[in-house]
C-alpha cells in the first residue's frame, strides 16, 4: 500500500478514538489524487483508512492489552488499540470544508503527519 496523503493538525495529543474528539484538522492528498475528491461535501462524514506509522512492531505479547479507559485485558481484534499486527487504523470524520486537495476535518484521533490510505463515504445503517 502507499498512502495518498497525510494528516495535519496542529494538536500535540489527540483522543483515543475519533467519536470523543473535537479536534479539527486537515487530510492533505497528494495533488495526483485530488479529482478522486469529487463528491465530497461539507457535513458529510467519511471513512478515513491510516497507518499507525509511530507505532512499534506488534510482538504476541500485545495480543491482550488493557486499554488506558478500561479496568480489564482484552484481545486486540476488540479494541482500538494501535498496537496492531498491521498498524491500520479507521476513523469516521465529518467534513468542515474542503478546498483542492484539502478537507479540513473534525474528529481527529491522529498524530500530524499519520499516512493516510485510504477514504471511503460514511453509509449509516438503515433503520429497521
């Protein structure tokens, strides 16, 4: 994989998950991208696809691991944690603008210059 941008903010420390940040920044994709980026609109979410790339190399010994909001170990596949097997994270961020090859984003939960991979559309669930 190679990634088509990087995030940029200017926060020093950013939450843990996406649904209880407030932070704002910017997903900054390479210009060769940036007609991909046709449909994307203001207050529509988007599925952001990154790489964890401060992360260091998963070891077995993180297949359980207690989160820092949690009193008790659980196995990777059921947290957030970024200590992965392959380093991907996932967040769901609500557009604010976007300009160019720029969409300035709320939610972020990664560090600047955190590799992005991919973006797909938010599509929610259906209601029974």
């Amino acid at each position: 994989m190679i990634p088509i941008g990087y995030v940029k903010t200017d926060s020093v420390k950013v939450p843990r998950h996406w649904s209880v940040s407030d932070i704002e920044g910017e997903l900054v994709i390479d210009k060769e991208f940036t007609d991909g980026l046709k449909d994307i609109e203001a207050g529509q979410k988007i599925v952001v696809l990154f790489y964890f790339h401060k992360s260091p190399p998963f070891t077995t010994d993180r297949l359980i691991q207690t989160p820092p909001h949690q009193d008790s170990a659980r196995g990777v596949f059921s947290i957030c944690s970024p200590f992965r097997p392959n380093r991907l994270g996932m967040s769901v961020l609500e557009v604010v603008s976007i300009e160019n090859n720029c969409i300035r984003v709320t939610h972020i939960d990664m560090l600047d210059g955190t590799p992005i991979l991919d973006i797909k559309p938010w599509i929610a669930p259906e209601a029974d």
